[in-house]
C-alpha cells in the first residue's frame, strides 16, 4: 500500500493534495492520508506504514474552517492491511467531511468516521454510495473524484 497524508477538510487527489486522505493511482493499496488534524483526540493509526517522504504544501481550496497548509506524509503499506487500515480510520478520523480514500488494483476503500465503503475497482454502484455519504457530510463535490 501507498499513501500520503493530506491537509485539512475533506476530499483527495492524485493531481494535488486535497483536504483529507489516502489516494492512490498505483497498483498496490495506498493514497494520501488524513492529516493529523482529520484525526479525533486520543486515537491513532497502528497499521503497519513504512514512511516514505514528510512535506508541506499550501492548501489552494480551503474553506475558513481549514487551515492554509497541509503536512502530507508519504507510505508504504502491505496490499492485504487494507481493511485493517479502514478499521483503525474509522475509529481515529474527527466526524465531519473528513476522509481517506485508497486503493489497490482491484478494491476501493472510501472511509469516513465511523462508516467504510469498500467496493470493487470500477463499481459504479458502490462509489455512488460512498459519494452519497460524502455529499451529505458537506465533502465538497470537486473532491469526489476517486479512482473508478
């Protein structure tokens, strides 16, 4: 797995880090993760990560309610901790708009506090879902676009 921790709100993006989680357009599992401000109080992520690079982008569409710059954390993650990872999100992300998003080849994991949708890579059916739910927490529509 791949990944990369983002900034602030909610939403993601292999063209520039958005306002939350993992994205990834590589084969193995991974994306961009929610950044440490997505994440509830006394909680944390234990999955088995590699760290891969630490960096500081300005935030180019965030609301008043979300900071200016994202720290974004690039990693490594074995393709069959994915549901362990939705798991530990789940319970770690801050209600809200927050989210992180990933994936393999074959499997898609949108997670939000409390609620993960995982389907099939180009089921249109479950990746509506998942954007039904984004839409209705507030995720804005421009970061709806995760991998089919």
């Amino acid at each position: 797995m791949t990944g990369r921790e983002a900034g602030a709100g909610a939403g993601g993006g292999s063209r520039a880090p958005a306002n939350t989680g993992f994205r990834s357009r590589r084969g193995d599992v991974g994306g961009t993760s929610p950044p440490s401000q997505s994440l509830a109080l006394n909680t944390g992520i234990d999955a088995p990560l590699t760290l891969r690079r630490i960096h500081r982008v300005p935030a180019w569409n965030a609301t008043g309610d979300q900071p200016a710059q994202w720290t974004l954390i690039d990693f490594t993650c074995p393709d069959d901790s994915g549901d362990e990872l939705a798991q530990q999100l789940a319970a770690a992300l801050a209600p809200g708009r927050w989210y992180a998003d990933y994936a393999t080849g074959t499997t898609t994991w949108v997670v939000f506090a409390g609620r993960i949708f995982t389907y099939p890579r180009g089921d249109d059916t479950g990746r509506n879902e998942a954007i039904a739910y984004a839409r209705n927490v507030g995720v804005p529509e421009a970061q709806l676009d995760w991998p089919r």
